[in-house]
C-alpha cells in the first residue's frame, strides 16, 4: 500500500471514529444527567389529535388549571377532562362563534363536535409526561403542600403545543424532596 | 539437581518464540473449536438474557446453582497465579522460573471467567452497574458496602488489576526481545509501544526487579482476601451449613490446591504443545507436587474441621444438610467423587516420587484434582440451599438445565481458548527469567563429585 | 406549618405489625387469593407448581399434628415477616431491600438486579424471584391494581404489607383509624384470624392480641425479630 | 566499587564449630548454677500453687482455668518449637541449621505438658447431656484421647530430638573428660560412630519424626480447642478454632525462638551462629503469622458478627466485647498490631533487637488469649445449655494462678537448661554440613555464597 495514502487515511479514519464516539459519548451522558440533547427530533412536545392551545385558555382567559384538571388535588392523576366539559363552554350543539373566533380554532373544535355522533370513543391524546410504572406518582399532595403546577409542567400557558419541561429523572423527584423536607424512603414512591 | 541443562541465550529466544513467529496447523484447530465452544455458550447466554433466568434449573429455594459454583471454582483456579509467581519468587525458591508466566497468566484469564458468572446470574444482568461500579451519581444512592456482593467486585477487580500489572512487568523485557526481531514487519510498532522503550539498561532492569518484587507483596495479601472475600458470600449468611467460621482459609487453601493442580495440568499440557522439553522439566512438576502435597493436607485439616465441628454441634438444621450431602442420592455419590478425585487418590500417589516425575501421571492426578474441587464448590453451595430451613414443605431437589451446562462448559473452554490466544502473541515462558535462572548456576566440589549448586539471590 | 407536620409525624410514626391466630386460621386460601388479586402477582399456572417457581407472597404453610389416627392438619399462614432485624437487608449490594421507618422491610423492584443473596438468606422463605417476564391473559389486563407495579423478570419481591394501602390511607396526614386500613389478606380472612395494625398505638387490637399468653414469633432463635405474631394454644394432650 | 556489606566474613570450619560449641556445653559455671537455682525456685512455687488448687479439688472447675491456660501456653509457645525445626527441614532452608537444635530441645517440656494434662482432665464435667467432639461413643474420652494425643506429641518430640542428637551426643562422648555426665551422653549417642548406614537411618528418621510432629501438633491444638474451649461454651461453632490455635502456635513459637537465640547471644556468647542473619529470616515467617492469626481471628469473628445470631453475639460480647475486652485488646496489639507495624520495615528485621523486642511482646500477649480463651471456658457453670445464660463476668488471677503460671514457664526453661548440658544446644554436624555445602565466589562485582543442592 502506499504510504502517503496511509499516513493520510489514518489520521482522518481515526479523527472521525473519535467524532462519531465523542457525539455519541455526549449524547448519552447528557440523556442521562438530564434530557436528551434537543436534536433527531428530542425535546419537542407530540402532536396532538386536536391542536389544544393552552395559550389561549390560560393567559388569554386565565382559566385555573384545576378549572380542567379537577382531580389534581384530591388524586393520583390530573386528568384529561372529558369532552363535555369543553363543550360546556363551547357550546354543545355548534359552536360557540364568541369563544372561537378564529378560523383554526372552529376546524378544531369542529372534530370534538364530529366525535359526539360516533360511538364514545374517547380523544385519543398524546402523553406528554411518561414516567415508568414502577413510580407511582401522586399528583394530591403535591398540590395540597402548594407547589404550583408550573414547578414541573413549566410556563403551560405560553405553549402553543405542550412539552415536557422538566426531565423528571429521579435525581430530580430526591433533590425536589430533599430541599423541601419530603420523605426521601424510597418506597414513597416505589412498591 | 535442576541445572542440569545449560541453553544458550540465543537458543532460549530461538524455542520460546517460535510459536510467536510461526502458526501452526493444530493452533487454529484447537483455537478454531475453542471458540465454537465459547461461541455456543455466548448464544446460550443471549438466550437466557432473552428469555429470562427460567431457562435455567434454579427454584425455589435453590437460588443459586452452576452459575454461583462455577464462579467460585474460577476463583480458585485464580489463586495459583499468585502462588506460584509471588510467594515463591518472595521465598525465592529457583524452580518457579518456566511457570510463572504461564500460572500467572491463566489468573488472569480464569478471573475474567469467574467475573462472567456472577453477572450473567444476575437476574437483571443490563442493571448490573448500579452494583458494580459505585456510578449512582444521579440518585445519591450508593451501592451498599455492607454487602458481602458489593466487596467481591471489589476484591476481584483489585485482584485483576493487580494481576494484569504483574503479568505486564514481567512481560516487559520479552516484548522487546519481540520486538527486535520482529524488525520490518507489524509487530515492530506494536511491540515497541508494549515494550516501553525496554532496552535493558542496568536502570530499567533494577527498577524491574523493584516492581516485580513489590507487586509481589503487595498482591499477597489481595490474593488471600479475594477467596476469604468469596468464601463470606456464604459464611456471613444464615444458610444452614454455610455460617461456618472456617470457610475463609478453607476456600482459600482449597483454591490454591485447585489451582496449583490446574498450572500442573497446563505445564504438562504446554510442554506436549510446544515442545519446551527443554525448559519444564521432571523436577519442576516434581515440585509442585511436593507442594501440592503439603496444600492438599492443609486443605484436609481444614476440611475435617469443617465437617466435625459441623456435625458434633448437632444442630437439627445442620445435620438434615449434611445428611443430604452425604447419604442422600445424588449428592452422596458426588461427595464420594469429590473427596477420592480430590484428595484420597492424587495425595497417595503424589508421595512416591516415580509418579511425581511422571508427566503422564500428573496430567491424570491434576485433572482428577479440579474434577474433585469443582464438585466441592457445588457441594457446598446448592445442598445448603436444598435443605434451607424447615418452613418449606418442598424437598426437591436442584437439576441444571443444559442452557446452565452450556454456559458452564463454555467458561471451560474460554480459559484454555485466551491461553492459546496469549501464547500467540506472547511468550509463555519468561525468556528473562529462564535466562537469569541460568546465569545462577554453579556448581561446589563436595569431595570428589561435583555438585550442582545455586547463588543466593541476596 | 411543613415543620409542625413533620415533626409530629416522626412523633407517630406508625409501627405497622400483624397478628395471626392459628386457633382460628382454617387454611381456607382466601387470604391467598386475595393477595393475588391486590398486588399484581403473576397467575400461577400448574407449570409454575412443577417448577417450584409458583409466586404466593402469602402461603399457607400445612403440617400434621400428632400421630395416625389421631391427627391434626394445622395450617401456618406464612408471609414476609417485616423483620426488624432483617437478615436479607444488609446482604443486598444495591439496596434494593431496607428498612423504612414504618418498620416495613421495603422492596425496591426498579433497583433490585436480581443477585438473589436476600433470598437465600431469608430463614423464611418469604422472598420470591421472577424467573419469567409475567403475562396475563387479555381480558384480565385490566384487572390489574395500577396502585402497584407490576413486576418485569429478574427481580426479587415478596409481601409488603400492602404497602399501597398504606400510602393511601395515610396520604392526609392524620392518624390512621384501628382497623381501617387493611391489606387485602386481612380484609379478606373469614374468620378473622389475621389482624394488622399500628403497634405503636396502645389501644391498637394488633397490640393487645400480640402480647396474648398464647403469643410466638416464627424462629425466635436466629433473633430476626420479626413483626408477624402467631398465636396458638398449646394442644396439652397432644 | 565493591560494597562493604558485600564482602562475606571467611566461614569457619567444621572443626572450629565443633570445638567452641563443645567448649560452650562442657562449662558448669557458677552463673548457670545461679539460674537454675532461681528457675527450681520459682518452679517449686508453681508445685505450691498447685497444691493449693488440688486441696480446692475438682468440683469447681473455674479455678483451674488458669492452669489449662498456662498448659496451652506452654503447648503453644514451647512445644510448638520443634515444628519450626521439622518444618524447615521439610523445606530445606539452608539458614535453619543453627537454630533448629534450640527449638529440638524445646520438645522436653512436652513431659511438663503431659502431666499438667491430668488435673486439667479430672477438671472436666461429665460428657453427658453437653456438646462434645466425642458423639455417643467415648470409649473412654476425653482422659484416654487426650494423654494418648499429648503423650504422642510428647514422644514424637523426644524422639526427634533424640535422632537429631545422636552425631553430637557422640562428638560429645568423645572430647568430654570422663564424667558423670560424660557416661550420660555416652549411653544416649547409642553406640553412633558417623557409619553411612547410621546417617542413612538418621536422614529418613529425621523426616519420619518431623512428619509425624507436624500431623501429631494440630491434632493436639484441635483437642485442647475442642475438649477445653468449644466444648464448654454453650453455643460456640467455631470450627476454625484449631487451625488459629496452629497458626498461633507457630507464631508463639517463632517469637520464643527468636528470644531464646537474643538471650543466648547476650548471656551465651553465641553470636556466631545466632546472627541477625537468623533473626532476619525468622522474623519474616513472624509477621507472616501475625498476619495469619489476625485473619484466622477475623474469619471468625465476621461470621459471628454479620450473621447476628442471639447466641453467637452472646458469645461476642463475652470473649471480645464486654467479660474479656481487657485481654483481649493486650492480645490483639501484642500480637497483631504491633508486629505488624514493626516487622514490615526491613530495618527493624534486620536487627536482633527489634524482633526480640516484638517477640516478648507476642510471648505476652499470647499467655493473655491463653487466658481469654480458656479461663473463659471454664468460667461457665454449665456446659449443658445451648447458649449462654446471661454473660458472666471476666474472672481475674488468684495468687494460686500466677503462681502456676509463673512455675510452669520456668519450668519449661529449667528444662531446656537441664537437657542443654546433655545435648549441645548447636547442632554442630548440621552446621558443619551447611559450611560443606556453602562456598563463597565471587559473581560480577559482589562475593555471593553459593549452595550446593546436596540431595
């Protein structure tokens, strides 16, 4: 072979292994102490099967959070309200042309509408905040002990299409606990 | 009596480096159906990691099984290494020369083995880091030293450090022999980098000595933690026949038996292999097992203490255990195996010197030896699990699966496959140490016969 | 007002505990049934019996008593007994398994790696391994109690008290009434031969019953000091 | 440039050797007289003590655990000598040679151990109804076991002294003037005229013995564990305890070698052949066993201590924790830490001082486990119980206690004075040997000694 091609395909095959590695090595390390690098599609919120602006219902109208989530404070899980309670406002026959002013808002809120005539089948959302089913993560006391609801989901109200904010590692959940005086016994929230 | 043969400098790098510069046809054979072997028993892992630890014969309350036994006996076959090159490179005793490498070398690779075990056990095998390695930054949890689990890692990792440092000094000035005459082709930037820049100054061969002396005592006394270490897995739990005070030493010198008998088996078989008829001869095997004997018997008051101290207590619990261990079919017959394979038939013929002196009687008597002590470990390990205690109505008993036998008889192969692999890179015997050995050599006139005679080293 | 909780909290720290009476255990498996039921535990099918790899975090536990004719079946319902002297907890390198200050010999699914050291080590073979990812059959998936998880292969669990019950009934912060909160093998005894509580509350029943003259711990001797208390009457005639 | 230390004194010749050890051994000087009067005296204070324990009798056996310790001491320091001599032997190790006569004479005190057994036995409860080595089929255990075992070792011990001796009784027989003592060694050296069958029979004698004494020394080490410590514990499943009584035993007897050779150099002028060469190379297998007795310990006590047995923590806390922790600690510093941090640096090794001084220490600290091991044992009331009753309280030495103990010691040495005026106290054939079969040559710059492998 000759020695020039060597001398000059060595370094280069090498320089970028040691890319490739460095990239990956990065990527993982930092998945890991936090969320992934917002890269390959990361750290952006699902799309969702009616374009819900939280935008509007918390900083235009400034609804409560719990004027939706209503079980937050008493229950594990937040929930999703059900279609009645949007329509409660929106009208329940057509829609509302005072709230949904908007072109976009009327299509969108035109399939909550074509949904009502199918059998109930209810909206297929997206999650946004997955943890494992081995935490069990109880939404009550976290309210009832007055932390906010932006403390994990973030400025809700200035998001067109939610995403997770917080990366809710455990290393998160123990420092949270920690500094406030939680329980840290690992079967708080684990069994 | 050892120097009988002189060999010239040029001679001993001639027929120790022959295989590092040629490859045979029966290498790639032996190597080829080695791997095929450690190839299978990779599949069989990756099928249990696959399926989960239900393909193996483990139970309840059998939690531990092959794996755990295997793992220990790897262990003890570790301990020869050390033995050999250390205690008797301390105690300078002369016949260690042709056997450290190879003994030290097989510490290496049969610790590697026993490393597999313990992880592919696991029932989480993936999740192993949060147990190995105290990485749980994240968390702030820390893996928890008051497990036994968490000082094995640690004791075997030191020992593996150790130990591939040992093997590294001691290999430095051989590289350079390599490395010299490799001139021209790819080992020279490879050996040169190994070799350090070794050019056999008086500086660099003091400072050898130096290191090799040091590693040597500081090793000792990771080597006799490693299998103390190993032997509290059992001894601090409760299981009815593992709380014994004596396992400590008892694993220990069991180990070093196993383990001196396997680097007899691999001298024998290295000599055949390779030809080194002129560097491992009569007298080196006569000496190990001479050695043999007196670490087979230590090894046989341990045992007996361990038995009789077990049984004049007469705790319920204990005798149902050896009661199975010893009168119960099949564990019986296997306790029988065990103490004839490992001590009543090797230990007799050890004493008569026309055996000791016989490679072919020693390939059998060491073989029969590691047959006898892998059957120890088992014995000790899986009946205690067997007979645990007297809330489980449920006397079955423990059967390995063959994905177990597999995995197993893979590790068998894999010792024996890195050693050839090794011996095609390296030299097995120290060229250095051959040649010191050597330059030692003297002979004293007692009256009218010349006597073969040593130097003292300091 | 955090502060006051807390501290008040660590003052009442509950001790939970358990009492089983023999006299009155007919060994009927209702308790076993339902603990199946509570906590997610895999089905065991016959196979699981023949490869002595059937999970029960409870079990009932028979023997015989005196001699043909005149013989006794005797059932011992055996479960975790929440040692407060564990001889598993410190054998684990992970610490998977711990005490918690409720006195609960906790179980850590997500952390355990499945060395299974605290299985061996546990006098009562109270501790279970998963040698196989569980499955349930498709109409049954949502049968499952999303209060506790559901265990994946290669890991160690065993009774907990029912710890979700726990979680639950103490979330508010104020003390838990006697006998309100129940794990599923309590709730379900027909003749109330299991009774669990605080024993840190004097008036609890659980207090009471356990310092009955008819009281014993299972294998006192190896001073695990457990927090399960059988009572039975010693048969004088035999 | 040739180092100083380099350069290897001229070796002496056989003959030398021969006629300045005889010379040694043929005074009866007015100073050894002197000591053997004090040690007599001080022996027939240990007869005294022991007289006022045999008028208390038997029935209460605590006040006799001072006397199996200071018989296990005994066992443990002077009668485990002769293992060093068979052990190096075995191992033929060159530097043995003028050490090991001292250790052979040693094995004369197994007469004094032999008949401190007897009351130690009469001391023992009933086998019925307790735990012991002996099962259901005693067949006379434990008295008949035990003085068959301790008589064994006894007569092993002479026995190689006895063979061992046989080239320097005749060396002996022939330079000494005519004499009482003269007749004495003339009738022990058997007729030995240094024929090459007569060394034939010694050479396989010498490793018959040693064999035999290094098997007969643990059996008796397991006995006296067994019968006079676990079998009187409640609870105790020690099974490691006479293997770390063989390992203690060795340590015991290095460090009373080690003494025995600073004593004989300053007060015997042996200088030449006790050279911190000796000390040197004894004092490595001396850390080695302080290293071993340490681990043999704390194999033992991790077991105990992790597995939190109510029984065995009751057994912690008396022998370790809270009845013995005094003696306990004196034997842990005396034994383990201090020759650990001494003897590591080659310095202190390389001196005669330095292991003397450590040696004592260990010497102490060995009588004072001697008493946490057996004084205990013998403190419990009763041996029947599964586990301790409550834990009894340290019991301190009556002046009966120091009497024995400071009588048997000085009865062992008596002995070994006695039997040193019969057998010189250097092997003379062995060191002549050894100078045979060393030569000095000069290798590169440096005079090295070079050793002939003779067999």
């Amino acid at each position: 072979m000759n020695s020039r091609v060597v001398k000059i395909a060595i370094p280069v095959v090498g320089a970028s292994v040691l890319l490739v590695v460095a990239f990956v090595g990065w990527f993982v390390i930092s998945a890991w102490w936090s969320n992934p690098p917002p890269v390959l599609g990361f750290g952006e919120g699902p799309e969702q099967p009616i374009a819900f602006p939280h935008t509007v219902h918390v900083s235009d109208a400034g609804l409560d959070c719990q004027f939706c989530h209503r079980t937050v404070s008493t229950d594990e899980a937040a929930t999703i309200p059900a279609v009645a309670q949007c329509l409660f406002c929106h009208g329940f026959d057509k829609i509302d042309g005072r709230l949904s002013t908007s072109e976009t808002a009327q299509e969108e809120l035109a399939k909550l509408i074509a949904d009502l005539g199918e059998p109930q089948q209810p909206i297929n959302w997206n999650r946004v905040y997955r943890l494992p089913d081995h935490v069990q993560f109880v939404h009550a006391p976290h309210i009832q002990q007055g932390i906010s609801c932006s403390t994990c989901h973030g400025e809700i109200g200035e998001m067109q299409v939610v995403k997770q904010v917080r990366n809710l590692k455990m290393r998160d959940c123990v420092d949270c606990h920690r500094d406030n005086g939680a329980p840290t016994d690992c079967s708080t929230c684990h069994y | 009596m050892y120097y009988r043969r002189t060999l010239s400098d040029a001679q001993i790098n001639r027929e120790l480096l022959h295989v590092v510069f040629t490859t045979p046809m029966w290498w790639i054979v032996i190597v080829g159906l080695l791997g095929l072997v450690v190839g299978l028993a990779v599949i069989a892992v990756g099928f249990m990691f696959n399926q989960g630890l239900g393909v193996t014969g483990l139970r309840q309350p059998v939690f531990w099984g092959f794996f755990i036994t295997n793992f220990v006996f790897w262990v003890g076959i570790s301990h020869a290494g050390v033995m050999i090159s250390a205690i008797l490179r301390l105690s300078q005793a002369e016949w260690r020369r042709p056997m450290v490498r190879a003994a030290e070398i097989m510490t290496v690779f049969s610790l590697m083995a026993a490393l597999t075990m313990p992880l592919v056990h696991a029932g989480r095998a993936w999740r192993i880091f949060y147990w190995i390695f105290p990485y749980d930054w994240s968390r702030g949890i820390w893996p928890d030293i008051r497990s036994p689990l968490i000082w094995d890692p640690v004791a075997i990792f030191t020992y593996l450090i150790s130990s591939s440092l040992f093997v590294y000094t001691a290999l430095i000035p051989d590289l350079a022999v390599i490395r010299d005459r490799g001139k021209g082709t790819w080992r020279y930037p490879v050996y040169a980098v190994l070799s350090l820049g070794w050019h056999g100054s008086p500086h660099q061969w003091k400072l050898q000595g130096m290191a090799g002396i040091l590693l040597s005592a500081l090793i000792l006394p990771v080597f006799v933690s490693v299998h103390s270490i190993v032997s509290w897995d059992f001894g601090v739990s409760l299981v009815p026949s593992w709380h014994v005070t004596v396992f400590a030493p008892y694993f220990v010198i069991g180990a070093v038996h196993s383990g001196v008998s396997a680097v007899v088996t691999l001298m024998v078989i290295m000599r055949k292999l390779y030809h080194l008829e002129n560097y491992i001869w009569e007298e080196h095997i006569d000496a190990l097992a001479r050695l043999l004997i007196v670490v087979a018997t230590g090894w046989f008051f341990l045992f007996w203490l361990d038995l009789v101290f077990s049984l004049w207590t007469r705790e319920e619990q204990e005798m149902v255990v050896w009661n199975l261990r010893l009168f119960e079919a099949p564990w019986g017959w296997l306790f029988l195996t065990f103490f004839i394979t490992s001590y009543v038939i090797p230990v007799p013929l050890w004493l008569f010197k026309r055996v000791r002196r016989s490679f072919t009687w020693m390939l059998w008597t060491s073989l029969l030896v590691n047959v006898g002590m892998w059957l120890e470990r088992f014995l000790i390990i899986v009946p205690g699990l067997v007979r645990k205690g007297p809330l489980v109505f449920d006397y079955g008993t423990y059967r390995p699966s063959p994905i177990e036998i597999m995995i197993v008889v893979g590790t068998l192969a894999l010792v024996p496959f890195l050693l050839l692999l090794f011996s095609k890179f390296f030299p097995l015997i120290p060229l250095w140490e051959v040649k010191e050995g050597q330059k030692l050599i003297d002979h004293v006139q007692l009256g009218n016969v010349e006597v073969p005679a040593l130097v003292k080293e300091h | 007002m955090a502060t006051k909780t807390k501290s008040s909290a660590q003052r009442d720290t509950p001790k939970w505990e358990m009492v089983i009476d023999l006299d009155r255990c007919t060994g009927c498996q209702a308790c076993v049934i339902a603990c199946q039921a509570e906590n997610n535990i895999p089905i065991n099918e016959e196979s699981a019996f023949h490869e002595h790899r059937a999970i029960q975090w409870i079990r009932i536990e028979r023997y015989w008593e005196g001699e043909f004719p005149d013989v006794k079946a005797r059932f011992l319902p055996l479960l975790c007994q929440q040692c407060d002297n564990a001889p598993c907890e410190p054998v684990c390198p992970v610490y998977a398994t711990y005490h918690n200050e409720e006195g609960l010999n906790v179980q850590v699914y997500n952390r355990c790696v499945g060395t299974r050291y605290c299985g061996n080590n546990c006098p009562y073979h109270a501790r279970l391994f998963n040698y196989w990812e569980p499955v349930w059959p498709e109409d049954l998936r949502n049968q499952l109690n999303p209060d506790v998880t559901v265990r994946t292969r290669g890991v160690m669990e065993k009774c907990t008290f029912c710890i979700q019950r726990i979680r639950r009934a103490t979330r508010g912060g104020e003390a838990v009434e006697d006998g309100a909160l129940q794990p599923a093998c309590v709730q379900s005894c027909p003749t109330s031969a299991l009774v669990f509580g605080n024993a840190n509350d004097p008036d609890a029943k659980v207090t009471r019953l356990k310092n009955d003259e008819r009281h014993f711990r299972v294998m006192e001797h190896l001073g695990t000091d457990p927090s399960v208390t059988y009572l039975k009457q010693v048969d004088v005639d035999g | 440039m040739v180092d100083a230390a380099h350069e290897i004194p001229p070796l002496p010749t056989h003959q030398e050797v021969t006629r300045d050890v005889l010379a040694r051994f043929q005074e009866l000087g007015a100073r050894y007289w002197g000591w053997v009067t004090v040690l007599s005296f001080l022996f027939v204070l240990g007869i005294l003590g022991f007289v006022i324990r045999l008028t208390c009798g038997f029935d209460d056996r605590s006040i006799w655990g001072y006397h199996v310790a200071t018989m296990s001491f005994i066992v443990t320091t002077f009668l485990a000598m002769p293992l060093i001599s068979a052990g190096l032997r075995l191992m033929k190790a060159h530097w043995r040679r003028p050490l090991t006569r001292v250790t052979e004479n040693m094995s004369i005190t197994g007469l004094l151990v032999v008949l401190m057994l007897l009351p130690a036995l009469a001391a023992l409860p009933p086998l019925e109804g307790r735990r012991n080595i002996w099962f259901d089929f005693p067949l006379g255990a434990p008295g008949v076991w035990n003085v068959l075992g301790f008589g064994n070792l006894a007569l092993v011990g002479l026995a190689l002294l006895w063979v061992l001796a046989l080239p320097d009784l005749a060396a002996a027989r022939d330079h000494l003037p005519p004499s009482a003592r003269q007749r004495v060694i003339s009738w022990a050296s058997l007729g030995w005229i240094g024929h090459l069958r007569q060394w034939r029979v010694l050479y396989s004698a010498s490793m018959l013995f040693g064999a035999m004494y290094l098997l007969a020394y643990p059996l008796v080490q397991s006995l006296l564990i067994a019968d006079f410590h676990a079998g009187l514990l409640p609870g105790l499943k020690d099974a490691i305890a006479p293997a770390r009584a063989v390992v203690h035993g060795i340590q015991g007897a290095i460090a009373m070698t080690i003494v025995v050779m600073y004593v004989m150099r300053r007060l015997g002028g042996y200088e030449r052949y006790f050279a911190v060469d000796q000390f040197w190379a004894l004092s490595k297998p001396l850390l080695a066993f302080s290293l071993f007795w340490f681990y043999f310990w704390w194999s033992s006590f991790i077991t105990f201590w992790y597995g939190r047995l109510p029984g065995e923590t009751d057994l912690i806390r008396f022998l370790v924790l809270n009845s013995y922790l005094g003696p306990f600690i004196v034997s842990m510093v005396l034994n383990f830490i201090v020759p650990l941090v001494t003897l590591i640096w080659s310095p202190v090794r390389r001196s005669a001082w330095g292991p003397a001084l450590v040696s004592v220490g260990i010497l102490v600290g060995s009588y004072v486990n001697e008493v946490r091991t057996y004084v205990s044992a013998f403190s419990i009331e009763d041996p029947t119980l599964h586990a301790l009753d409550g834990i009894p309280p340290g019991q301190w030495p009556e002046a009966a206690d120091v009497l024995i103990g400071i009588g048997g010691i000085a009865g062992c040495v008596l002995l070994f004075m006695l039997v040193s005026k019969i057998v010189p106290v250097i092997s003379m054939w062995e060191v002549g040997e050894g100078l045979r079969l060393t030569k000095v040559r000069r290798y590169l710059n440096r005079q090295v000694r070079v050793i002939a492998k003779s067999h």
